[in-house]
C-alpha cells in the first residue's frame, strides 16, 4: 500500500465524495438561507472525471470511499456512477444521503456494489422536520431506511446532529428506534462548519450530555473505543447495542484523521474546516496526466498541517466560522458543497 504520510504522519486512506451541492431539504444548522449561489452546472464534474480521479487516489492509499453532497441521490443516474467506481479495490464503499429519495434507490446503489448507507434521521417527528428541515418528506424517509434494510444493505448507521431546544428530548426515541430495527444510531455534535449561520455553543449537546441521557434511561454505557480512524466513538449498552458520538465540536478528534474532501466541482480539500483546496478540476481539464496529478496530490497531502476542529476547540470565544457575505463570496465554503 502506498504510504503517503502528510506533516502529522496521517495516511490518506478516505475520500469524501461531493457529487451535487445541491438539496432537496433546508436543515437549519446546514443551509439555513432562503437563496444560495449554487457551483455551475459545467463545472461539476462528470462521472468519467470522478471515476479517474478516485483511480488516481486509490493508487495513493485511499480504500474508503464516501459519497455525499448535498443530497447525493439528486444526481441524475448515481447507481451508474457507483458501479464505475466500485470497481477500483476499496476496502469500503458507503453514501450518506437525507434518506427521502432512498425508497427509490436502494436496489439500484446495492446492485450497483455500496456497500453501506448511512441516513441522517435528526427527528421522529414529521413536524419537528418541517419547522427544522422544510420538509415535508418525513415518511418518505422512514420508507428509505425500511426500503435500505430489505434490499439487503447491513451495518446501516443513522446520522442525528442533537441540537439544544430542537431534537435532545428525542435522544433515546433515536435509539431505542435504531436498536430495535439492528441499525446504529451516531448522535452528532452542532459543528460550526460553513453553512451553519446560526451556530452558537449553547446550542451544542455535548457528548457528555449525549451519554447522561442516554445512561438515565439504560444504566451503565461502556465506552468500545473507535474504530481507525473513524470519526465517531462507540458505545455499548449493558445489552450489546453499539451507537456512536462524533465529539467534533468538544473532544475533536484530528490525531488520526485520514479524510479528504472532494466537491462537485473537483476541489480537493484536505479538512472539513479548511478555507481553500486543490483545484483538480483546471488539473483534468487542462490535459494533466495521471501521474502529473497524482505528484500535485501527493505534495500536497505531504505538506498537510490540517486540524480545524482541533484548533476550532481551541479558541476562548467561538462564533460561526464564517458570516454570511464570506460564504457567499466562495460557496466551497459550505457544508452542502464539500459534504459531510
Ligand atoms: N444531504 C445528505 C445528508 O444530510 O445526509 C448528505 C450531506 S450532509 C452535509 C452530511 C452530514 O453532515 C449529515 O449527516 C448532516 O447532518 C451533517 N451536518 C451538516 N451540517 C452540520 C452541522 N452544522 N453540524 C453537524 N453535522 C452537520
Ligand atoms: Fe440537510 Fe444534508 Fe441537505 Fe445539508 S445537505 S441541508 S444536512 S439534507
Ligand atoms: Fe479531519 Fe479536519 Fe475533521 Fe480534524 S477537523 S477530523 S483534520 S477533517
């Protein structure tokens, strides 16, 4: 395996995936605003495009592959999409997606090799959706994850980012709902990535409240320890039931981070946090070879200091990462344009 290390010795092992920035729903802490300065349409690469460049990347290490966006399953045709690029030897294929398009999709992405969904399930209450996400597509959501369980998908994980005052009263539903259906719930702190204008600390429920809830209700949570270089930490009940918390916010985790971003439009960006990437995108485009960008990546992951939720934590006094007019000028900035 290629050993390509960046400053702090971490390998790149996983790649994120941004095929559309582009949504179906509104979710406060992620696209709060009523318009949005969308990527254009020819610059968003095509499925030829994406396919070599995860060829260039697996040739440098990377095994995971993770698709999201925006709502992934608005791009047109992506079972298409992830029979090409499940070809390449990943050790891991999954797509994170809102759930509401699911229903339709899960035969389709499971024929065409994914191996594994993640759905993002902030709420069990279709109203609590509407006012938090505008949308009224609650079922269709629930039918996703019934539809992704029959197909035959496994180790299905759903995402719930718990927010003061919106969905910590439902912490338990959560989970007694993905216990009782074998799927593992991952409770995510409010981060205060791009796109979320709205962020404040006192917002945030901490892994430490997670797990208080969650230990009322069951007893005693064993902390398991995580899994690589996976984001989350996991947890057992007394009865064997796993879940995990991403502490991005209060105990981020960069020591091991192994994640690089690609958008839509082919920017490659070494953080979650980071201003700027790569532009592979001018590198495709402009007749590059494999091996001339496969050197500009691997230069670049050489040089890779990156540790945002890190030195976010850091700071005395924390507000939103950008204003408005900074996220406007540059909408790579968002979290809907370099995915989660
Ligand atoms: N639209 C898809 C979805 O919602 O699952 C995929 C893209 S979305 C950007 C990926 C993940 O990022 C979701 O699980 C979402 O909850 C999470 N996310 C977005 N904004 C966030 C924020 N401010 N704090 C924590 N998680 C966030
Ligand atoms: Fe919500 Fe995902 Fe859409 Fe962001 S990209 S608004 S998290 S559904
Ligand atoms: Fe990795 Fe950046 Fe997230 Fe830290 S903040 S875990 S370096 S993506």
């Amino acid at each position: 395996m290629n050993d390509l290390r960046d400053v702090f010795h971490r390998p790149l092992r996983s790649l994120r995936v941004s095929v559309t920035d582009r949504c179906n729903m509104r979710c406060r802490y992620c696209m709060p605003q009523a318009e949005y300065v969308w990527l254009p349409r020819d610059s968003i690469l095509t499925f030829e495009e994406i396919d070599r460049l995860l060829g260039i990347f697996v040739g440098l290490g990377v095994v995971k592959l993770r698709l999201t966006g925006g709502e992934p399953l608005l791009r047109h045709d992506l079972p298409a999409l992830v029979s090409r690029l499940t070809r390449h030897p990943l050790t891991d294929s999954a797509l994170t997606t809102n759930g509401v398009l699911l229903a339709r999709y899960a035969a389709p992405l499971r024929e065409a090799g994914l191996d594994r969904v993640t759905v993002s399930l902030d709420t069990l209450r279709p109203e609590r959706m509407v006012a938090f996400a505008r949308s009224a597509r609650h079922s269709e959501v629930l039918e996703g994850i019934e539809a992704a369980t029959r197909v035959g998908f496994t180790r299905i994980k759903l995402n719930t980012v718990v927010i003061r005052g919106f969905n910590d009263d439902e912490i338990v539903d959560v989970l007694e709902y993905a216990r009782t259906r074998g799927l593992e719930a991952r409770f995510i702190e409010y981060m205060d990535v791009g796109g979320a204008t709205g962020w404040s600390m006192d917002q945030v429920v901490s892994q430490r409240e997670i797990l208080e809830i969650i230990s009322r209700r069951y007893g005693r949570v064993d902390p398991v320890g995580r899994m690589g270089a996976a984001p989350a930490e996991q947890f057992a009940l007394a009865d064997g039931t796993t879940f995990g918390v991403v502490a991005s916010t209060t105990a981020p985790f960069c020591r091991t981070c192994d994640r690089a971003r690609l958008t839509a439009d082919g920017t490659w960006l070494l953080c979650l946090y980071t201003e700027s990437g790569l532009d592979l995108r001018e590198l495709l485009r402009t007749g590059a070879s494999d091996a001339d960008i496969a050197a500009r990546v691997a230069e670049t992951w050489r040089a890779r200091t990156d540790r945002g939720a890190e030195e976010r934590a850091s700071l005395g006094d924390r507000g939103v990462l950008y204003p408005l007019e900074g996220l406007r000028a540059d909408p790579r900035r968002e979290m809907h344009t370099r995915g989660g």
